[in-house]
C-alpha cells in the first residue's frame, strides 16, 4: 500500500512567491528557487518579490500583496502558487481559500521533486516517509481518500471522525516505513562491516545539487547513472567497485545532491543514504567551478555534511567543468606537506579524470603488496589464485623449474589467497620487496 500523493500532469503554470525578510539571517536563494521549480516541471508564468520585516501571522503575506498574488492568478490563468519560504500549516490553508488555488512551500516543492527522481525500492519509502511526515500536519485537507485504503465502513473505532481515522493510518504507515528503513539500514551496516573486514577503501562523492557528480561517478566507473543538468537528478545512492593500479579495489559511491537549507525531515528520511557518505574512507567535494555561487554552495554542503556528521573525513576538492572557464588547465593543487587537496578537471570532457585518480591513490592509505616471489610446482594453487585475482605482473620460470611472480595486490587480498591456498608468508620464498 502506497499513500504516495497524487502529482499532476507536468508544466503547470505556477505563480512564484520570494520574499526578502528582514528576521533572516540567511535567505534562500531566488534562482535556485525558479531551478527548483522548473526541476519539479513547473510553467514560472510570474515571478513576485517583496519584503517584509517578519512573516504575515495568517498569510505569510501582507494583504496587499496577497491582492497581488489573486490578480496574477486569474490574469495568468495560474494553477499553482509557489513560495520559496516554509508555511505553516494554517497559512497554506488560509492562502488556499483565498486565492482559489493550490498553494506550495519550499519543503513540499523539494519533497515533490524527491518524488519524482525516486528510482529504488528504498528511495520510495525513504520519500513517501518525508511526505507522510510533512503532509500528516496538514490533514484537514484533502485526506478523505485515505478511508477507502483502509476498506471505510467497519474499520473505524466508535466514534472515530475521518480526520481522527486519516491521522491514525497516516501513523500507522509512519511506523510501516521506519520498520522497513531501519531493516535497510541494518543491511547497509552489514555491507560496510564486510567492506571493512575486507579492507576496502569507500570513496563517496558528495556536493551541491547539479555539481556534475553523476557525471563524474559515471566518467570513472563506466556506469550509466542518470545524470541530467537539473537539480537532484540523482536520488538513489550507487555503488561500484573499481580497481586501481597503484591500490587495488575500491568502492565509490554517489550520492544525492546537497541544497541549502535542505529540510530537517529529508535529512532524517535519508539518513540511511547518507550514511554512505558518513563512513566513507574519503569523500570527494565535487564542485561546480564555473557557478557564481561557489564559495557560498561549498559552505551549504559543509553545513550538510556537519549535519550527518561527516565533516571530519579526510576530503579532496574536486573542481568541476572547467571546460565552462578560460584558461583553466587540468591540475592537482597542494598543500605544504605536499598531500593533493584540489584537483581540477572536467567530468563531461575527461580532462583531468587520470589526476583525479592520482590524487585519490595518494589520499588513500596504502597497503599494497609489491613482491617479487619464486613459487615452487607444488604451490601453483596459489600461482592459479594470484592470476584469477589479476595481482600477477610479470612471470618467469627457472632452469629448476621454479616459478619467478612479479606480484602486486591488496595486503588483504594477499593474506586471504594466501589462506585459501593453505600456505603461510614463512612457506614463501621472496626474492626482493
């Protein structure tokens, strides 16, 4: 049972609504609101602006600017107004009944567009939970439906309203959601106790909405994740294992894009995606280089990952689509110590990708085994072992007929194949390294 909400048809002609208020400390931004919106596939037919000193307590709005808001409706044939603001409850419904229309605020635009990209099983409970959650204060409006998922006559306790009813399925599927999130979290921490056991360094990518991590992640990986110019193209976290020359295997991971302010709740209801990003080994910062608002989009996604507490991991800068800038080059910047900290490239064109992984090698912490061994006849499970792994670099054999390896892997692939092929380091002979 789904109590997704039902989304109209896209292109919907909608009335935006930004107002500058003196009592923020940090207002939203007004073009990423109109991105947000076309994102969500919206019509912008009227974009309005105002300020006021604090929020209208009824309206949001004063009521001058309401009037304004009703003419615009009708003159523009609008059927949705839209506010880059968070509203109340109470203020959605009054400004509804006023304006003859549906009313939207940031947190329900975002929870639609989320809607939209879902894509996985767990990304449409992880959202549906969000909306429910959102949604279930606004109740009193337009939740009769809900009887008929519950079979109506019969199912209600003595003297239950419909309100009262719709609250408690609303709980009720609450509950559902979160039982079944937290079974796929406890899947999720398997699966990173197994990546530890193993060794297996995680590369998250993080950063603002539309940075072109997708594009990157699937540049590197040779995946084919969806990767689009519009907010929140990806949704669903992905996982893919790469195997690098200089370290051996490597799990990166995509990750939603951030966006200032995101809501408490999508925070909470993703939790368990970004989890992905708070146990990684590294994180990599993708960075639009060529957006005007760089510095202040690094600052969001640092307060984000503060938020899931990620910010202490180890992290490298990655500036993206400079092919978008003039005379940028391709290149690693350092630090004193001469560790990478920044690198510079353009995913679309793969300029720079081979310093990306360079520098990601050197962030890692190494333990590769480079070896030169003489394997005996005897131990050729472990020559057949050390050539499915792909570890062997070059091979002689000896007038004694002893088999010369070149060798070079995971310290912990190693010791493993050494135990599956029943053989101790001290069975071994080593030529050198």
């Amino acid at each position: 049972m789904s109590l997704f909400f039902e989304r109209p048809d896209v292109g919907e002609r909608a009335i935006l609504v930004h107002l500058k208020l003196n009592s923020e400390s940090e207002p939203e931004d007004p073009r990423e609101f109109e991105e947000l919106v076309i994102s969500a596939g919206g019509d912008p037919v009227e974009f309005l602006t105002g300020s006021r000193q604090s929020p209208h307590a009824k309206f949001f709005v004063g009521t001058g600017k309401l009037e304004e808001i009703g003419n615009l409706v009708k003159s523009r044939d609008a059927e949705i107004v839209i506010f880059n603001h968070n509203l109340s409850p109470s203020q959605e419904r009054n400004l509804e009944a006023e304006l003859k229309c549906r009313v939207l605020d940031r947190t329900g635009l975002i929870l639609d567009i989320f809607a939209q990209r879902a894509r996985t099983h767990e990304g449409k409970l992880q959202v549906e939970l969000a909306q429910l959650q959102h949604l279930s204060s606004r109740l009193v409006r337009g939740w009769t439906h809900l009887d008929r998922e519950k079979g109506g006559i019969g199912m209600r306790g003595p003297g239950e309203t419909q309100l009262e009813s719709d609250r408690r399925m609303v709980r009720e599927r609450i509950q559902t959601i979160k039982k079944r999130l937290e079974k796929v979290r406890k899947q999720r921490g398997q699966s990173r106790r197994s990546r530890d056991r193993a060794e297996i360094p995680t590369v998250s990518l993080v950063g603002y909405t539309n940075a072109g991590k997708s594009t990157l992640f699937n540049r590197m990986t040779g995946s084919d994740v969806f990767a689009a110019d519009q907010l929140f193209a990806t949704l669903d976290p992905t996982m893919r294992r790469l195997d690098l020359a200089e370290l051996g295997p490597v799990i990166f991971a995509d990750t939603v894009g951030f966006i200032s302010h995101l809501p408490h709740r999508l925070v909470d209801a993703f939790r368990a995606t970004l989890e992905e990003a708070a146990s990684a080994t590294l994180l990599l910062h993708i960075i639009d280089a060529a957006a005007e608002e760089r510095a202040i989009n690094i600052k969001r996604v640092d307060e984000v990952l503060k938020e899931i507490d990620a910010h202490r991991l180890p992290t490298l800068m990655v500036y993206n689509k400079i092919d978008l800038l003039d005379n940028v080059q391709p290149r690693i910047d350092r630090n004193d110590s001469g560790m990478p900290v920044a690198v510079w490239l353009s995913a679309l064109s793969g300029e720079g990708l081979d310093l990306l992984l360079q520098a990601i090698v050197e962030c890692l912490p190494s333990q590769i085994v480079h070896k030169h061994l003489q394997l005996q006849p005897d131990q050729g499970a472990l020559r057949a072992a050390l050539y499915s792994h792909k570890a062997v670099v070059a091979e002689q054999v000896n007038e004694q007929g002893a088999i010369n390896l070149e060798i070079k892997l995971a310290e912990s692939d190693f010791l493993r194949l050494l135990k599956s092929s029943g053989l101790k380091l001290q069975d071994l002979v080593s030529l050198s390294g």
